[in-house]
C-alpha cells in the first residue's frame, strides 16, 4: 500500500542494484573525510547486491530530512538513522534536493541480512547511484556517462568508504598510487581494460562462518590504525603490493595474485590483532578452512585461494575452469564449517544496473 500511495505522489523515481565487492589489497587505516591512507583494489561481485529505488516527491514537512526508508519490506529504524545521517552530511554540498523534497528510499539485499555479509558496499553504492540519477533528472539529463559514474563514486565513498569501487564492472582501483595514473583518494576508478581475461569469470565463493554481528565495526576498526605501531609500514607494502597486484592482474599470473591476495588478508586480521585494544574477529572455523584451502592446493595444484574481510568468513577465488572440482572440496570438506551451511557462491560481475 505504502509503494502505491508514494508513487502516485512521486516526482521522479530511480532504481539501482548494485554490487558487493571484495578486495584484493586492502583498505584499512582512513583520515579526513573518508580518505584512505594506501590504494586499494576490487574485484567487483555480481550475486551479493543490493537493490534500491529512490523517489522525491513534493511536501517536505520542514524537516530538514523528510525520510521514509524501508528495508526488506519494513522499516528499520537503526538503517534509518545511518540513512539520515549520511544524507544530512551530503545534502547541502551535493544534493540540495534531499531537503526540499519528501524522500522514499526501499532497499533490499540480495543475501540475507544475517548472513553476515557486510551491504554496506552494495547499499551504498547503490543508494549513491539513485541520489546521482535524480539529480541529473531533476535538471532534465539522463547520461551515465564517466562523470556521473565519478560522482556516484564520490558519494559512495563518502557513505561507506569500499562501497566507492562497486559502482565500475569486474575491477576497481581507489586511492592514490604515484604509478597508478588516474587514481584518486576521492573516488575509484574502473581497470577492467588492465584485466587479463582469466580473471573476468573467476568465482568468489563466499563461505558463512558466522553470521553474528561483528563485535568491532569497521570504522572502529580503521580509527585503531591511527595508534598502530605498524601503520606506516603497513601503508608502504600495501603501495608495493599494489604494484605486483596490478602487474600479475594485467599478465594473467594467478599464482602471484594468489600469493597477495592471501598475504594481505592475513595482514589485515594481524593489523586487528595489534591494534590496541587487540581484537580477533577470526573464528575457529575461518582457521580450518583456511588451512584445508592450502592443503587442497598442495595437493591438487588447483589454483584455489582465500581471502577475508574485516570478519570470520572466508572468500574461495579461483578460475571457472576448476568449478567442479573446488564445488566437491567445498561440499565434501568445507560446508560443515559453514553457519548452517551457508555458502554464497558469486562472481566478477559486470557492475550496477539501472533497475528503474
Ligand atoms: C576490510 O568500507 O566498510 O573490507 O569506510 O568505515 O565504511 P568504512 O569502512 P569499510 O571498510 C572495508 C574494509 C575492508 C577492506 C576493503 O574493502 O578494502
């Protein structure tokens, strides 16, 4: 009913599904205004996404944010105000439209919100999509042309600082690297053209370990880079490692990008380990799994890696050609280790699409 009675009001309406992504050099340690101290780079997903409409109509009742969000179908209080507050820090530099007009935002995921996948890569990529979309309708251009995938990046970052190298196909590099030309602090920019083929239809078999709540967020997380001893340090290799990353990407060297795509999650979770307070957000089951992947390696020679997030689950990549084989490891040795078995089974994807 809710849909129906704001639609018939609605100004202008836009709809977006954008992905998740996962890093291969990681973002961790930001400053400013969600600038982040090294280079990062992505692959982009394609089944973990979040679908998103937004429409404005007129009646604002002199809030400054006049903000109806809905979340899977019911409203959701807690996403509302990260929502809110999000749009109240963009709104006047951005998008003076937000505060003139009554705002309808629905969103929903394509995993389940307990599968304890982060959506704040998809939903604000997507939501920064709608916000960009509306505003070029507004002033009666519809073009998605590089500049509006740069803004939608830019106010991606702003809202959840990864979320900004979702919104380009298959690969995406962010934050300023002095041979990386193009690259910026502010927002990604896409390096599928410096993609060898192999890499564009590899999996990310994304295995729930725990589907409970981190117990550190990941802009806590960040902030305990700022007193970490090895933050300096940290931020040269991840420049180093952005180089050799981004040369075995372009040649097609799995087992290069293999080696540092494991090393830089493992460093990650060190980093946590060493911050002050320390926090582990590894569990057991990460640790087996973990080591059953390298044994399965040494055994088969299948070109199978790990990768983490900022929490326990563990990220399978490896190229198509071995699908069926590393699908029988993983059903066979991994699934038991799984939150009641859940495995998202994804892949590079192609980036957002306009849905609406
Ligand atoms: C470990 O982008 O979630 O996934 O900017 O505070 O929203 P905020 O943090 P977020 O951090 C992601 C960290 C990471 C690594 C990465 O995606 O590069």
């Amino acid at each position: 009913m809710l849909k129906s009675t704001v639609m018939t009001n609605s100004l202008i309406k836009s709809g977006w599904e954008s992905p998740s992504n996962i890093a291969l050099i990681k973002y961790w340690g930001k400053f400013g205004k969600q600038m982040p101290h090294n280079p990062s780079v992505s692959f982009t997903l394609s089944a973990a996404a979040t679908r998103t409409f937004v429409d404005i109509s007129e009646g604002n009742n002199g809030d400054p944010i006049d903000l109806n969000f809905v979340f899977n179908g019911s409203k959701n209080e807690k996403f509302a105000s990260r929502i809110n507050k999000f749009l109240n820090s963009i709104s006047d530099e951005y998008f003076p439209f937000v505060k003139k007009y009554k705002l309808n935002i629905d969103t929903s995921n394509s995993f389940p919100h307990s599968s304890g996948i982060a959506s704040s890569a998809s939903g604000m990529s997507a939501l920064a999509l709608c916000l960009c979309d509306i505003e070029n309708l507004l002033n009666g251009k519809q073009l998605y042309d590089n500049d509006f995938y740069r803004k939608a990046s830019v106010i991606s970052r702003l809202g959840s600082g990864s979320a900004c190298r979702s919104v380009f196909p298959e690969i995406a590099v962010w934050g300023r690297h002095e041979n990386i030309s193009g690259s910026s602090n502010e927002y990604a920019i896409p390096a599928n053209t410096e993609l060898h083929p192999v890499f564009k239809s590899f999996h990310d078999d994304i295995l729930i370990i725990s589907a409970q709540e981190k117990s550190v967020s990941s802009t806590a997380g960040h902030n305990l880079m700022e007193n970490n001893p090895f933050a300096k340090v940290r931020y040269n290799q991840a420049n180093l490692r952005m180089e050799m990353m981004m040369k075995a990407l372009k040649s097609g060297d799995i087992s290069a990008f293999g080696k540092i795509t494991e090393d830089e999650a493992l460093t990650l979770h060190a980093l946590m380990m060493c911050s002050d307070p320390s926090y582990i957000l590894l569990k057991e089951g990460s640790l087996t799994v973990i080591n059953k992947v390298k044994a399965f390696r040494d055994q088969t020679t299948i070109p199978l890696y790990f990768t983490l997030d900022a929490g326990p689950n563990v990220h399978l990549l490896y190229p198509d050609e071995y699908e069926n084989q590393v699908n029988i490891f993983i059903q066979e040795e991994l699934k038991p280790f799984c939150h009641e078995g859940k495995i998202i089974r994804d892949k590079v994807g192609s980036g957002p699409v306009k849905i609406c």
